[in-house]
C-alpha cells in the first residue's frame, strides 16, 4: 500500500463521511432531509435583504445552490478534501466548463497535461477556442516542456490523476510548484482517485474536480459533479453555474450524500480487488500492458505512494489479439461507459470516451485499438479473475 499522504482533518475519513456537514433537523433526523423546494420564504425584507446582499446566511433560491440540502453536501464534499468550501454541480464537465470560464476568458491559455476524459479534451480542444480561450497540451513524457509553455497569459494548469484512460500518475506538488511560481491555478480533476486515496489541496493544488456521477455516487444511478478549493477561487465559479444554470438538483444532492456515507468502504474494497486483477493480468501471456499504478512496473508508481493512500479502483490494459472479441466474451463485467459503480464495467476507450478523438490524437496517446479499460466493482475477486481467464481462453 502507499505511504501516508496529508489528510486534512485531525477525524478520521470514515467519520467524516458520515457525519460532515450534518446537524439534527428540528424533527431530530439524524440526516438532512431533502428540501424539494425552488424557494424558500423570509419574515421580512430586511430578512430577505441580509441574504441577498450576503450579510448573513440563510436559503434563498435553489438554482443559486442556496438550498439546505445541496448546502449540506458541499459541506460534507469540502471537508473530505479539506477545502474552505466547495459547489456542488449537475455533472463534471459542469464543473470544469464553469472552472474555465471563471478563470480564463479572451486571450488566455490553459496548459492541459496529460491524457483527460475525451469529453474534457473536447471542450478543451474544440468548444473553448471559440470563445478565445486556448489549451495547449502535453503529453506526461513532455513535462519537461511544462515552464517553456507557459506564459503570461497562462491562467491554468489542469490535469487528471490518475489520468483516463492510460492511468498516468502525475505529480501534483512538483507540477504546482511550477504553475504557481507562473502566476497560473493548479487544477486537478482527481476523479479516479476520490478523497479517499488522494488529496489534491493538501499537495497543492488550488482547485480540485471530481465527477460524483463516478465514485462519489458510486452505484450509477446519479449524475453530479464538483469543484473544491479556497473561497477566493471559488467565488466567480459560482456566478457562472447559477447564471448557466448548472446546479445539482436538491434530490440528487441528497442521494449523493447518501452515498459518500459509504465512500471509504467502497472504495477501500475496490483498491484492493483492482490490485489483484492487476497482478493476475499482468502475468498473462495475452496482455501487452497493464496499466494500474500498483505495479512496481508502471511508470507512475514511486509517484503514486507518495501522494495516494490507494491505488484506485481503475484500471487499463492492452490485449494482444482482437480485443472487441474479449470484451464481448465477458459475463460479469458489462461493457458501458462510465466508472466508479459497485459493479464492475468494462469500456474500450476507442469505442466511447474516447471516440470523439482521430485516430492520430488517440494514436499519440497511446489509446489503441487493443486498450481496454476496467472499472473494478464489489463482485468477489476471485469471480472476476475466472471472467477474464475465460474470455481470454
């Protein structure tokens, strides 16, 4: 297992889970209730004033996220990642797209390291330059390019880690170190990882995202997303997801919250399960490659135990053959995009999230046709090994 990282509370990461953000209601419930509600009513105008102009806290209107369910959950979303807030979004790629927008406009550059979800590389690539923003990205084996491609119109750096779909580890502090000595944010989409095994903030990042329709949610069954970090750089992200309506919705708020209880259970139990499917998969004489920072054999790994507690429940490899025909062969793994669930997926990249790309861009990121990508879920292990074994046979 890794090393210990910082952990940004003196409470323990379970117990935080649980109990984060709660407060028993006047009716004593021990867990906010859902709070269905677009608006919410005041006394008087002075009391609704005192709101408005920020005076004082209290619930207002739901698409501003000032409802005291959603409130609850960005409390709890704050705390695992020792942020002083957090917002509480209707998908990922909210947050980042607000993220950007905040931080960048007309002119600007971001600087995008790494391999990222094919949907954020489209709104990098492709939907941002039309409103003059561009990105400029490298590739991991690049880093040493990094301080020579940023500028002074640089305003981010953004990457995953672990990355998706090749599960590249980058290193946050070195890498925020050299963005900040810019004058550029650090932002790091840490969905892979979760609170749990990993804590951008405290290796110092300024912002870190997650989609909480993965891990967070953890049973498939929701979309949300996140952004977390200081109030400073939260501040004009929350203009633009109430002003392009991207809030989370008071009830989905309130299965996410049902969910993160159980976060470091989960997740625990899928680091440990994706180490062995690891193990047994890097062994097989049909396997090119296995990507999974577990590996003492993979690129990232020394990186990986000193900044995760885990290795992650993801996992890559490329198959040596037709690998449409093993994915196909598989019975307890479904294949669907998406990830994070208590069950266990199994995706080729080329064939969904990254099948917006050419064939040159996957081609340059090492996403080939043979690279298949499993989520592990809670199955037994040993059910999952003899499901591979056999789709290979």
């Amino acid at each position: 297992m890794p090393t210990s990282a910082p952990d940004p509370s003196t409470h323990g990461l379970s117990t935080r889970c649980v109990h984060a953000g709660e407060q028993l209601d006047s009716q004593g419930g021990i867990h906010a209730p859902l709070y269905n509600h677009s608006t919410f009513g005041f006394p008087s105008t002075a009391a609704i004033l005192d709101v408005v102009e920020g005076r004082s806290e209290g619930n207002l209107y739901t698409r501003y996220g000032l409802n005291p369910t959603i409130r609850t959950l960005e409390t709890r979303l704050a705390d695992l990642e020792g942020g002083e807030a957090a917002w509480a979004f209707s998908s990922g790629m909210a947050a980042e797209a607000a993220t950007f927008l905040a931080h960048a406009s007309v002119g600007d550059n971001i600087v995008c390291i790494g391999d990222v979800y094919g949907g954020t590389f489209e709104l990098l690539a492709d939907n941002l330059p039309t409103l003059g923003i561009t990105t400029r990205f490298l590739l991991v084996d690049e880093l040493d390019q990094l301080p020579d491609m940023i500028d002074d119109r640089t305003r981010i750096v953004f990457f995953e880690t672990p990355t998706n779909p090749t599960l590249d580890v980058i290193d946050i502090p070195a890498i925020a170190a050299i963005a900040r000595s810019a004058g550029a944010l650090t932002v790091v989409d840490s969905t892979f990882a979760t609170p749990v095994n990993q804590n951008p903030l405290a290796l110092g990042a300024d912002l870190v995202v997650h989609s909480a329709t993965k891990y967070l949610g953890g049973h498939s069954d929701l979309t949300g997303g996140a952004v977390i970090g200081s109030a400073e750089f939260l501040a004009p992200i929350w203009t633009w997801r109430k002003n392009l309506g991207q809030m989370i919705a008071p009830e989905v708020a309130s299965l996410l919250s049902r969910s993160i209880r159980t976060l470091v259970v989960r997740v625990r139990a899928q680091n440990a399960a994706a180490e062995a499917v690891a193990a047994f998969l890097d062994n097989h004489p049909k396997v090119i490659r296995v990507n999974h920072p577990s590996l003492s054999n993979h690129p990232g790994h020394v990186t990986a135990k000193s900044q995760m507690r885990g290795y992650g429940g993801m996992l890559s490899f490329v198959y040596d053959g037709d690998a449409s025909a093993v994915v196909d062969r598989l019975r307890i793994f479904t294949i669907a995009p998406s990830l994070g669930g208590v069950e266990s997926l199994v995706t080729q990249p080329v064939t969904t999230t990254h099948h917006g790309m050419t064939p040159e861009q996957r081609e340059r990121r090492g996403i080939v046709d043979g690279l298949v990508r499993l989520s592990i879920g809670l199955e037994d292990v040993e059910d999952l090994i003899a499901d591979l074994d056999s789709a290979f046979s």
